[in-house]
C-alpha cells in the first residue's frame, strides 16, 4: 500500500489513559477520495483515533501516515490540508456567519473563498446573522464550513450529527456527499447505523479499541449476516416463520402448500445493525 493510494494509513495505533487502553492495536486504510465510517459504541476508541489521526494528540504505539505525513511531526502546511469538525461547537455566539468564516479564513496559508464557502454548506441567506440565532442544523453547517475553509484534502467528521432530528440529519448528509463528490476525502465517525449505511463507501467497526470487522457495507451484510428470514400466516390465523439459507426454495415449498398466494409473506435479511450489534456483543463477551 502506498501513500498515494491512501489518505490514511495505520498500523497497530495503541493509546492508553493510565490503566484504560482507549486504543488497542488499531489497523486502518483509508483511500483517497472515499467516505469511511468508523462505526462503533461509546468509549470504544472513535474519539481518540479521530484526535491522534489530526494530530491533536500523540499516540503510545504503532505508525500513522496521514496524506503522507505522520501527525506528530506535521507542521502548519500539513494541518491546512486536513480539516476536523468536533462534536462540540467551537464558534463564538455573537459574531455573524460571515465574519466568523472570514476570521477562520486568515487561519490557513491558502483558504478558500469565505462567500463560495458559505454557499457551499447552505448558509448564504443566513450570512449576515449572529450565530446564536442559527438552529443546531444551522449551527453544524457552521462547523462543517470552518473544517473545509482552508481547502483540506482530508475532512474528519467526528459524531457530526448528534442531537439532529431525522431531516436535519438528511440535509447534513447531503452535504457530507458534496464535498465527497468534490473530491474531499471523508473520515466519519458515528454511532448511527443508518448514516454509515447512507454515506460511507467503506467502513469499520470498532469495540475495545479494535477493528473487529471492516469493508463495505453491503459486503458486510454479505459476510457477517447468517441466513434469512421467511415469515407467513397459517389457514387458521396463526404466524409463522423460519430460518433458511436457502429462501427461495422455502418460498417454492410455501407456494406449493398454499396453492400460490402465501398469505402475510415477509422474507427479511439481517441489517446491518443486527450485524453491527452481533459483533458488539461478541467482542464485549470476550
């Protein structure tokens, strides 16, 4: 693996916090240009790996190669070409929309255009106001454009929609896909099923400071989801179901029985959250 191929790189990254192992021998490859979920539960090494990987914080083992560069040696031109947006908001309350972007602006050796990027995260009408009148959504679209006004190359996305309803989550989302499309590698991490499942082309789950499963989504349906589900109602009301690899065929063998239509039918597969909550519960039972 190259560093050309990838944005990052990490092989065996431990981090301890006295007697607590936060991060235990963490491998990761991500490639340029993707969005990569990090999917795990709380305290399972998400944040730590977010904050070694930006450089905010050193490491007690392993190598880390983040756009060719390891975070502990980075200086002020590596950090302007990687962007991060904490959980918590880091703007100051009374000062506009516009003049925050333009004050983070002066932050980076070469920034974008504060105007195109507050367009660009759907703030131009709001431009003018403080931001203590923006909503939470409002407010996290802030974030997202003082993570990517000093044009990174890599944005790292740690728990981003947290405490968002259903449809500020999707407009979050759509604007996660954007800056992927423009060419914005994306490292997200979250405890959301389904924002993995929307955004991400690759991910990895994570429990005790470890990859314990990792690829795409659907991949990791295919290979950590066992068989399926037949569901159906007998003649005398009564529910029925079972458990096959072979659907299809159970399908045939109902229809049969039924002389076609098979009342209350319902074949469903596991998801990706029963997989995510399989794996969870397998490593916490170690």
């Amino acid at each position: 693996m190259t560093t050309t191929e990838h944005a990052v790189r990490v092989r065996g990254l431990r981090k301890r916090y006295g007697e607590v192992t936060a991060v235990d021998g963490l491998d990761l490859d991500i490639r340029r240009g993707e969005i990569f979920g990090i999917l795990g539960p709380n305290g399972a090494g998400k944040s730590t790996t977010v904050e070694i990987l930006q450089g905010h914080r050193s490491r007690d083992g392993g190598e880390v190669s983040v756009l060719g560069q390891d975070p502990d040696t980075g200086g002020r031109e590596w950090r302007s070409r990687v962007g991060i947006v904490w959980q918590d908001e880091s703007a100051p309350a009374e000062l506009t929309v516009a003049e925050t972007v333009r004050h983070f602006a002066h932050y980076y050796p070469r920034p974008r255009d504060p105007g195109e990027v507050i367009g660009l995260v759907g703030l131009a009408e709001k431009a003018g106001s403080r931001i203590k009148t923006l909503s939470g959504g409002q407010r996290r679209r802030l974030d997202v454009a003082l993570g990517v006004i000093g044009g990174p190359e890599l944005l790292l996305l740690d728990e981003p929609t947290t405490g968002f309803d259903p449809a500020a989550r999707r407009e979050f989302w759509e604007l996660v896909r954007g800056l992927a499309h423009g060419g914005t590698t994306i490292l997200l991490t979250t405890h959301y099923l389904e924002e993995a499942e929307a955004l991400a082309d690759r991910l990895a789950v994570i429990s005790a400071g470890r990859v314990v499963a990792h690829g795409e989504p659907a991949g990791l349906r295919e290979r950590y989801g066992s068989g399926s589900t037949v569901e159906w109602t007998e003649a005398d009301g009564s529910p029925r179901s079972a458990q096959t690899d072979t659907p299809t065929q159970a399908v045939a063998e109902l229809m049969r029985r039924f002389d076609g239509e098979i009342p209350g039918l319902r074949i469903s597969r596991p998801t990706l959250e029963d997989i995510y909550l399989q794996l969870i519960g397998e490593e916490e039972g170690r």
